[in-house]
C-alpha cells in the first residue's frame, strides 16, 4: 500500500468553544449545521425529572442520536423505554418514533446528534430549538407547538402508545 504524495486542497478546521455557543432554552448548540458544512450538527441540552423531554415525534430528514453526560435519560425507541446513565448512547434512524425525558432525583445532561446537520426541512434544527423556546415562553398550546414542529422536520405524536417509562 503506498501513501498519497500529494495533500488535497481543503478548508481549514473550525474551533468552538462551549462559552460562545448560542442557547435557546435548555439547548447549547455546540457545533450546528452552519458551522460543520451541514454534516451533522451537535447540541448539549439538560432534561429535569418528571417533566417529558420531548413528545413521541419522528423526523424524515434526519437521523438523531443521545450521548449522556450526566443523571439518566429514559429514551423511547419505537414503543419501549431504556434508561441510560453516563456515558451511554442511543441511536434513532430516520423516521424512528422516539421521546425521551430525565428519570430519578438529578438533571439529565446529554449531547443531541442530528445527522445531517442541515435537514431535509427549509429550517436548521436550532431554528426549531429557538422556536420552540419562544413557544413554551409564552405558553403557546401543543396544537401551535405540532404545527411549528412540523415546520421542522418533527412530527409530533401526542396520542402514541408505549410501554411504561422506567423510573
């Protein structure tokens, strides 16, 4: 096997730090699509007990995947719920029913991967994390919530059945 002897032409790296990253409610958008060429995009946010994360809903443009930093994060997949602590993962494929909120005593802390990072959607995802937290601000109602949801490239499933949500 030999070795290229010529390097190809490219940008140069992008460098971000957590500090200057935009937040819109509890998300952080660490490495949106706009900064990565839209090849995927990163968020950290946090989930408190008993309050969901987020509605049933599945996405058509975009896979999505959780990484948990901290507490534990009760993700559904499909109609089933697994509970995962620091440093486990989940991965949802496109057009995979999932939810997910914090379970137990402490904030659930956890990166949001979006692959890619610029959706089949007009929208980046961190237009509909913003939106989403003007909405809850001023205490829009889930039928205005699904409809901007929609917008974004997440359909929203508010009647879908599961198994019960871990503890």
């Amino acid at each position: 096997m030999s070795f290229p002897t010529e390097i190809p032409d490219a940008d140069p790296g992008v460098f971000r730090f957590r500090s200057e990253a935009e937040q819109a409610g509890p998300a952080i958008f660490l490495a949106p699509g706009g900064v990565t060429g839209g090849g995927y995009g990163l968020f950290e946010s946090a989930a408190e007990p008993g309050r969901m994360g987020a509605v049933p809903h599945f996405h058509t443009g975009f896979t999505e995947a959780f990484w948990v930093i901290s507490g534990r994060l009760a993700v559904m997949s499909g109609r089933e719920w697994q509970v995962l602590g620091s440093g486990d993962f989940a991965h949802v494929p496109v057009n995979g029913v999932h939810a997910f909120r914090a379970v137990g005593d402490e904030q659930a802390r956890f990166l949001i991967l979006f692959v890619p990072g610029s959706p089949a959607s007009r929208y980046p995802r961190e237009h509909y994390f913003r939106g989403l937290a003007e909405r809850f601000a001023r205490g829009a109602s889930p039928e205005e919530i699904d409809e901007f949801a929609l917008e974004c490239d997440q359909v929203n499933l508010r009647d879908w059945e599961s198994g019960p949500i871990p503890s």
